[in-house]
C-alpha cells in the first residue's frame, strides 16, 4: 500500500527543476488483472482506463500524508486487506469555493490478491465522510 501511495506522490528533478509526476505504470503494474479498469475492453469502448484514472487524479490531487490504519486477513492466505487514510490538497482548483485551500481527507479499504508470489490491489471502498 505504502509504495503504491507513494507513486501517486512522485517527485523528481527533470532538468533541474523539480517536477511532481505520478509513476501511473507503477499503480497499473501493481493492480490486479481483475479490476474492471484494466481491461482493453473499456478502452475500446472508450471508457478511461486504470491509467487514465491515475494520470487525472495525479493531475487534481496533491497527496501530503498516508496513515495506515489496519491490515486484515482475508478469507484464505492469499487475500488480505489494508484500511487507511490519506491526505490531499485538490491542485487544480485553489480558492475557498473549490476547497482547495485545506487539506482534505478519505478513508478507504482496500482489497489486496496474492497473484504470482506478489500482492496486487483489486479493488477498494472509500469513506469520504471522516
């Protein structure tokens, strides 16, 4: 969870500048060949893709912190979940109407699956409540 999270917060110089770049092959190579986002149908039907997903909110959000709140076992050993928090600013839009100048927070539980020896993400549900 802690490396996926961190290639949504990616920072590199580029030219001698630094430059905050999501590392979406990362999330993409590390997410379940079950989730719905990775399949060529959506993208022949025009539908966004997992890496589109990443790409757009790596462009809208600023990730500043990741908590970690639980880890649990799934049904067998090769299933397990990790809830957590993480915080963000939205980057695009700043300004008191577009809450862009508070950190913001959610909550998710996210579905891990054992496949080939490593843990890919499957899925999550998100509590944008807390």
């Amino acid at each position: 969870m802690r490396s996926r999270y961190s290639a949504y917060v990616k920072a590199e110089f580029v030219f001698s500048v630094l430059v905050f770049a999501c590392n979406w092959r990362y999330v993409v190579d590390t997410t379940h060949p079950e989730n719905t986002l990775l399949t060529d149908e959506a993208a022949q039907a025009g539908q966004p893709t997992l890496k589109d997903d990443v790409i757009a909110t790596c462009e809208k959000l600023g990730f500043e912190k990741l908590k970690i709140l639980s880890v649990e076992p799934g049904k067998d050993a090769d299933e397990g979940f990790v809830t957590f928090q993480a915080w963000f600013k939205n980057v695009q839009q700043m300004g008191q109407r577009a809450q862009g100048w508070h950190t913001q927070t959610f909550v998710e539980r996210s579905r891990f699956l054992r496949h080939d020896g490593r843990w890919l993400y499957v899925d999550g549900e998100q509590d944008w409540k807390r």
